[in-house]
C-alpha cells in the first residue's frame, strides 16, 4: 500500500491483510433479490452454469473466486477489456455469447444451460426479453457508475453464488479505502479542489455527467449539471463552445485503451486551437485517466481515485506509486500478483503518474 506518509495516512494497518480466502460455500435454499430495475428475482439455490452480459458482474463474479461457474463470456470482454485476460486467463477458452450490441446469442444461450443470467439494466426491454424466451432467472445488475449500487451489487452476487464472506470481504475494503482517499484528499487543506472536464469514450465532447471518482479526489466535475443524453446512460454530448464557457482548470481524457486506439489524445487537447483559452491548456493540466466502460473493475476504480486525489494535489504525494499502489490493490481483489503491472504495459500508463 502507500506508505503512511503519502497519500493515504488514514488506511487501517490491518487493510492490506483484510483479503483473506473465504471458505467456499453454496447456499441451497433459493434466494430472492432485488436487481437493478426494482424486480424481485428468486434465484434457485444452486446456480453451478451462469452467463453474464454485463461485463461489471462478470469481474464481480471472478473477485468472489467462482469465476468457474461462468460458462459464456460477452462480446465486449473478449474483444475490447484489455484487463480482464489477465485478471481471468480461462475466459479465453469461454464461448462468445452476445454481439457487438451486447444482444444475447439465443442459440448458444440454450447450448449452455445457464442456471441465471445476468443482463444490464441499461437495457430494461431486453432483460424482459431475455426472460420470456429463456424462461429462467434474468436478473439486470450493474453500478450504473454510483458507488454505493457497486457495494450493493457486491454484497447481492455473494448472496446469489453463497459467498456472504468474500462479498464482506470486499466491501470492506472497498468502503475503507475509498474513506482512506477522502480523507487523504481533505487532508490537503484546498477548501476547493479543481474544476474537471472529462472527455471520454473516444469523443473530445462526449463527457460522463456523473463521474465519482473525482468528487472522491477532491475535484469538481463541471458536467454535473447535466443530464444523460439517453436514460440509463452517464453520458452527455456538449459542444467546443461549452467547454469554453466552462473552463475546466484540469481536463481528464479516457485513457483505457492502447495508445494505437486513443481517438483522442492529451497532445491532441493540447494542440487543438479552438481550446488554446481554456485553463486546462494553458497550464498543460490535461491528463490521461482510465474511465469506466460498461461501469467498473472493482479494483481498477480504487486505483484511479488514489490516482486522482495525487492528480489534483501536484506536488503533494511525491512518494505516490501508480504501479506499485494498483498491483497492491489488485491482489487483494484477484489474488494474483502483477496485474496491474501487465494493464500498464499495455496501457502504457506507467507513464502517467504526475511530477
């Protein structure tokens, strides 16, 4: 972890340790949940075969340990996570399930004999679709970006696959060290923390409305006075001239992809003619960051907000470590050391931590 000295001087002394193998256990009696869109789903009591088409459940289900009980692996988990390969190297041998709009494959579907789905409640008709065609538990979770419905999401996929403990386990950590960067962050003294435009999803003008990780850091994110272009989206389009009118003093590009894929760069924001006035540019305070796709990696959320709270302070957490805090982290979601290390080399995000 950080050290006690840096940016996080609050973390408990036994956090690092917190992670402990849970014993495993399947709970037999059927289980009723609330998911995302407000049903109840009572899922049976053993779920052995799942097939998951949100990618956020899918690496819930690998940090509670029962990666085994997937059996399908969704489009955008094959083709485009560039960090799930490593946290789950057996997802390589799992069937292709949906297609590039996240549409279930029916076909394969039955094939597979799924105990549960998991779908997204982004979208509410497909779940119901799901449902009726498939005719058993579909059941929509996701975060849709807010912490509290991740810790949520967390403790109810414990209860689904039996694992109460792990599910613990996890959000305790989670829930302190997220406190721990709070705190590091109030620590500085800054009454106010940065103004922060976001640009993401491979568009200068495509920007998240709500955007946690930065309030937890300490900065403001200047779209949150918006609303989503599409309900169950955190997403808005704004022009050149918002951006402007705003004037954002840190501007955050989504930086989750190789460099080779990145539609839109730091060098580009800093070149672009149209942003020359913007605080942001003028002081060089553009950054990568890595963004939520299809919501969050558990673990990959607590490393960009320990990153953050360091971004907004320059100067303040000289002893602060990117790699080294993430592989830390990371270990104690997955068990396996390195993966973040593996995430920057692809990302070349070893890079990014700021002087």
């Amino acid at each position: 972890m950080i050290p006690a000295k840096s940016i996080l001087p609050f973390v408990l002394p036994a956090l690092a340790a917190m992670i402990a193998p849970a014993a495993v256990g399947q709970s037999r009696s059927p289980v009723t949940i609330v998911d995302s869109l407000g049903r109840e789903i009572v899922v049976p009591g053993r779920v052995e075969r799942i097939i998951s088409l949100e990618p956020e459940v899918t690496r819930i289900i690998v940090a509670l340990g029962e990666g085994k009980r997937l059996v399908g692996i969704d489009f955008f988990l094959r083709h485009h996570d560039r960090l799930f390969p490593f946290v789950f190297p057996p997802s390589e041998r799992l069937p292709v399930v949906s297609n590039q709009g996240q549409d279930l494959n029916y076909e394969e579907a039955i094939r597979l004999q799924p105990d549960i789905i998991f779908s997204s409640p982004s979208e509410f008709r497909m779940t119901e679709a799901i449902e009726k065609k498939m005719r058993l538990p579909v059941a929509a979770l996701a975060s849709m970006g807010k912490f509290r419905d991740l810790v949520t999401e967390i403790e109810t996929l414990g209860r689904i696959l039996g694992r109460e403990d792990r599910a613990a386990e996890l959000t305790t950590y989670f829930k302190e060290y997220m406190e721990a960067v709070r705190r590091a962050a109030a620590a500085t003294g800054v009454d106010t923390g940065p103004t922060v435009y976001l640009s993401f999803w491979g568009s200068l003008l495509r920007t998240p409305v709500s955007y946690e990780p930065v309030e937890a850091a300490g900065g403001k994110n200047i779209a949150s006075c918006l609303l989503p272009s599409y309900l169950g989206t955190a997403g808005a389009t704004v022009s050149a001239e918002q951006v402007l009118l705003w004037d954002p003093e840190v501007i955050l590009v989504q930086g989750n992809y190789p460099p080779a894929e990145r539609q839109v760069t730091v060098e580009s924001i800093l070149r672009d003619p149209r942003l020359a006035s913007v605080r942001a540019v003028r002081t060089g305070r553009v950054h990568y960051t890595f963004g939520f796709w299809y919501w969050w990696d558990p673990a990959l959320v607590l490393v960009e907000t320990a990153y953050l709270a360091r971004l907004f302070n320059p100067g303040r957490f000289p002893d602060f470590d990117l790699v080294r805090e993430g592989d830390e982290i990371f270990k104690e979601f997955y068990g396996t050391e390195g993966l973040f290390s593996a995430l920057c080399r692809v990302l070349e995000c070893h890079e990014w931590n700021p002087e």
